[in-house]
C-alpha cells in the first residue's frame, strides 16, 4: 500500500491544494518508486534535524539581555 501527497489546483479558488490519496500496489512497484527517493529523503531529514537542534542551542543559550527575532516564511 502506498500513500501518496498529490498536488492540484482548486479550480474554484485558484490555489494548489494537497490530498492524501491511497492505493495499493505490489512491493516491486513501490520500491521502484521509493528508491530514487531515498537518497533526497535521508538528506532532508538530516539536515532538518540539524537545522532544529541548532535552533533549539540557540534557545536554550541566550543571553539574559537579548532578544531573539525568529520569522518563518515558509
């Protein structure tokens, strides 16, 4: 079985929207799939734990008399 986030545009509203969509397939298929993915996965991930745990030092690590701005444009 396979979950799968797939992109589309709401005619109605002219934005992207995101669905989960569910199917099932045989594991040859998947891993067909999977495996050009996990090279840009494994990255991701690591380099998003990292950028969280240097945040989290920053935090934790401040300066009585400092003040912290932190914007998200995601």
């Amino acid at each position: 079985m396979v979950y799968e986030v797939v992109g589309h545009i709401d005619d109605r509203r002219g934005k992207k929207v995101q669905k989960l969509e569910y199917f099932e397939t045989q594991l040859a298929k998947l891993l067909e799939y999977f495996i050009p993915h996990l090279k840009e996965f494994v990255l991701h991930n690591y380099v998003s734990r990292w950028q969280d745990l240097q945040f989290r030092e920053c935090l934790n690590n401040l300066p009585f008399d400092t003040m912290f701005s932190y914007v998200d444009f995601s």
